[in-house]
C-alpha cells in the first residue's frame, strides 16, 4: 500500500497537471460532438491513448463503421507495443504476476512511459508494481477530471484553443524526453526519430510516429553498438 500511495503522489506533478489540461480539450471535443460525457470517461478507462480516443469519438460521431473504426483505434494502439515492451521489466518487480504486469501494462501510455523510466529506478523492486499501478491509476484519473472539466465548461473555451490543449501531451512528451536523454544513443534516437518523422507521415494506418520511434530507436542502438570506441 505504501508504494501504491506514492505512485498515486507521484502522479500530481508536472506531467500530471498537464494531462488535466490536454483532457480539458478532449471534453471540449465531446461537447462540440454531441458525445455523451460518461462514454468520454469510459473510453479513458478503457482505451487510454488520447490520440485512439479522438479517432473512436470523432468516428463514432461520423457514423463510420464499427469494424472499421475498431481497426483504426487499434492501429493506433500498436505504437504503444515498443513501450509495454521496454517498460515491463521495471514494471514487474522480482516476483513476476501475470494479472499485475497486465494491469501495469494498460497503463502504460506515453506520460506513463516517460515517467516510469524517471522514477521506478528510485523505488525498491519489490514496490515497483504497486507504485506503477499507483501512477498509472492516477494519471488516469487526472485525466478524466480533465475530461469532465472541458465538458462541462465548452461553452468558455474557444474551439481552436480547445483543439489547441490536445498537443500538450505531444510537447510535453517532447520535452520530458530531452530532460531524461543522459547518454549518446539516447540523444541520437531523438534525433534520428525526429528526422524520420516527414519521411514516414502519411503513413497507412497513422503509423508515422510508429515508424519514427521504432525506426530511429533502433538505427539509435545499432550505430552505438557498432561504433568505435575510444580505447580506455
């Protein structure tokens, strides 16, 4: 309960307070869209990816097909396979649990990842899955007060400064990363990302960032394994 407790504190810092923010434009997406309130929050329950829940909500609204629309968000969902994969092992702790790492891994969207890497190295191993479930839960949460907050106050919030508070999260991520690149490969996976990015958008299913993240992360790690190395 202790390191549940923290993750749950851990939660109201900096990247927090920005979900409350990014979610605020989301609810103000459902209002403009008719959708109703409770499906908004359940989705954040449910799918917790803010870029899945805009194509669920804004396909749904369109009429599009379930079949369809189901296959969309889910080709959204796989850019976060990569980070499940890398943050797992954190996550676990030294007595693996099948139900616990699948209820740490649903949490784990990009402000989970970036702030899992950050601080689940300070906590002890045996606390590790309860503090992940303590941030996950909360960042959660946050965003859906954020969610209720933007619905419910719409009517104040011009529509293009609503549109606007949905990249927080990307910048913030953006950010977050350069604050806890430490090391050669880690600057050159940005780098190598952020020049993929024009190269792969438009790509089929909206994998760009997929592709940009997989394919400069790993170009990242293959030139720092292969590169000569400065005799000690």
């Amino acid at each position: 309960m202790y390191w549940f407790l923290r993750g749950l504190a851990a939660s109201l810092h900096v990247p927090g307070i920005v979900l409350i923010v990014t979610f605020v434009g989301f609810g103000g997406l459902l209002h403009d869209l008719g959708f109703p309130v409770g499906a908004g929050l359940l989705s954040t329950v449910l799918v917790w990816a803010l870029p899945a829940q805009v194509i669920l909500v804004g396909g749904l609204a369109a009429g599009s097909s379930l079949p369809a629309l189901a296959l969309a968000v889910c080709l959204s969902g796989v850019r976060l396979l990569p980070m499940v994969v890398s943050l797992m092992p954190l996550m676990r702790g030294p007595r693996p649990s099948l139900w616990r790492e699948l209820v740490c891994a649903h949490f784990v969207a990009v402000t989970m990842w970036v702030e899992g890497f950050r601080l689940l190295p300070k906590v002890d191993p045996d606390g590790r899955p309860a503090f992940a479930t303590g941030l996950g839960l909360g960042l959660s949460v946050l965003s859906m007060f954020g969610t209720g907050v933007g619905f419910f106050l719409s009517h104040t919030l011009p529509g293009p400064l609503a549109v606007a508070l949905l990249l927080l999260t990307p910048i913030s991520f953006t950010i977050l990363l350069v604050r806890n690149a430490r090391h050669t490969v880690d600057w050159l996976a940005i780098g190598l990302g952020t020049a993929i990015i024009p190269l792969a958008a438009g790509s089929p299913g909206g994998l760009d960032l997929f592709w940009a993240g997989v394919g400069g992360g790993t170009l990242a790690f293959l030139i720092d394994r292969y590169r000569p190395r400065r005799a000690p």
